[in-house]
C-alpha cells in the first residue's frame, strides 16, 4: 500500500514537529542558506520552470515510520546531537511538483512520494562527520537523491555526488573546479565576494556558458550599472551632436565671411576699374 493510502488509514496521532531548537552554526550558514535558494530560484527562472519546490533547513519525512521516530525522541527529551530520527537537509531542491502548496516541512506521503532531488549540505565541526556517513547513506537508499552536494566552509572545499544504483559516485570537476548538476542544468562553484556586506567565499552557481547566475540584487546593480552606461552613451552622443553643430555652424559663418569678402574685393575691383 502506498504511503499517501497508509496515512489515509491511520493518521497520526500527534503533530508533526517542525524544529529541532538547534541553531544554524555561524552567520556564514545563515546568509548561504537563503542565498542558494534565492540561486535556485533564479535558474528555475531563467529556464522557464514553476514546477519546483525549494526548502532551506526544513525537516523532511520520508515515511510514517520515522514520524513515530521523531515523536518519540521528543518525548523523551533528547539534545539534538543525540537525536537520530531528525533529517533536515540545509537546502534542498524537488522538481515536478506543485510550487504553490504551503509547506513548513516536507512530508513525502503528502507529496505523491517525491523526495528531494538535489541536496546541499554545509558542513560544520558539529555536523561534518553525520553529513559524509549517516545522511550521505540516507540520502542513497531512502530518499533516492540525485544529487548530493557538500561543502566545508572552513576547507573551502565543495564535494559533489550522483547517485548511480544504490549507491553514491563523485561528479568530476570542470577545469575550474565546478561541478556540474543534471538536475539543475548549472555547476556549483565556489565564490569569493560580497553577500550582505561580509566578505567571503561561497557557493554560487553558474550557467552552462561559465557565467555567474546573479542574485536579485546582483541582478538590479547590473540594471542600474547598463543605465548608468546607457544615460553615459547617451550623453556622449548629445555632445557629439553639439560639437557637430557647432562645427557646422562655424563654418557656414566662415563661408558667410568669405563670400562677404569677396563681394567687397569684387565691388572694390570694379570701383577702380571704372574710375
């Protein structure tokens, strides 16, 4: 019986938890966060797709029985390192779905079953160790992830896998050291920059042409920056027309002067002629 049928059945006699109370690990993990979905968004844009969720640090259920799991250990009190029912990925993508449901977390027995597609995750002292082993197998044998991306901000390392059967295989990198999504038709690189005033490197993502997808900022200060250039352009042509005209106007005085002149001569010559 399918998920979506077994919850019909027997629903949950508790509501699901939305938070496990553990806070994001430094500020560099709360601006990439919402960054990379913002990214997400923008390539889903520019290629013409709605049928996508996006989730930031958001809990996943894959199955009923992992529910009971996490109520359990809530029950029970426990510190979020001892929590072993919790998955939330930092940031995830789902194509194929409905991008307008109202989601806090995503339940995949609400969800036709679909689990994420691609997964980001950004690794910590505290959390590096669980990212490589208890979610990377997760992420292979229940959820089926596609894709699965990791990276160290402390190493500035960024890690990409695919799944191939059962099992995870690594992308290759591109001679800049991107790596390229199937999923999302764009390569992650790492960036160094300016994000919300704070310097640093982070994960961007680039087109197929090796340019940088913009942020909505990034996007509107390259707005401004053509107008800036065209209003520049512009102004540039608006003198050339004045230069212009004031050449031409100086030489048809200068013709004027000169006709003016040899009318005086011409006059002058036939005044002493018939004197």
């Amino acid at each position: 019986m399918s998920q979506p049928a077994v919850a019909a059945l027997a629903p949950l006699p508790f509501e699901l938890v939305l938070d496990d109370g553990e806070p994001l690990e430094t500020e560099w993990h709360t601006l990439q966060y919402p960054l990379l979905r913002r990214l997400f968004r923008q390539v889903m844009a520019e290629q013409g797709r709605t049928d996508f969720y996006t989730g930031g640090n958001m809990f996943v259920y894959y199955s009923l029985e992992q529910a009971w799991e996490v109520a359990k250990e809530v029950a029970q009190g426990l510190e979020p390192e001892e929590q072993k029912a919790f998955r939330g990925p930092d940031v995830f993508w789902v194509g194929g779905v409905d991008p307008n449901r109202e989601r806090k977390v995503w339940i995949a027995w609400e969800e036709g079953g679909r689990l994420p597609d691609v997964i980001v995750e950004l690794l910590s002292p505290s959390t590096k160790r669980k990212d490589r082993t208890e979610k990377r197998d997760l992420y292979a044998r229940v959820f089926r992830t596609a894709e699965y991306f990791m990276h160290d901000p402390d190493a500035r390392q960024l890690e990409g896998l695919r799944l191939a059967g059962r099992s995870y295989r690594p992308i290759e990198p591109d001679p800049q050291g991107r790596l390229w999504s199937e999923q999302l038709k764009v390569f992650f690189g790492v960036w160094h920059g300016v994000i919300e005033g704070r310097k640093d490197a982070w994960v961007r993502l680039y087109r197929p042409d090796g340019s940088l997808v913009p942020t909505p900022e990034e996007q509107a200060e390259a707005a401004d920056r053509r107008a800036e250039t065209e209003r520049l352009r512009a102004d540039a042509e608006r003198q050339r027309a004045d230069t212009e005209r004031q050449r031409a106007e100086a030489e048809r005085l200068r013709a004027e002067a000169a006709e003016a002149e040899l009318a005086r001569l011409r006059a002058f010559l036939e005044e002493r002629g018939g004197g």
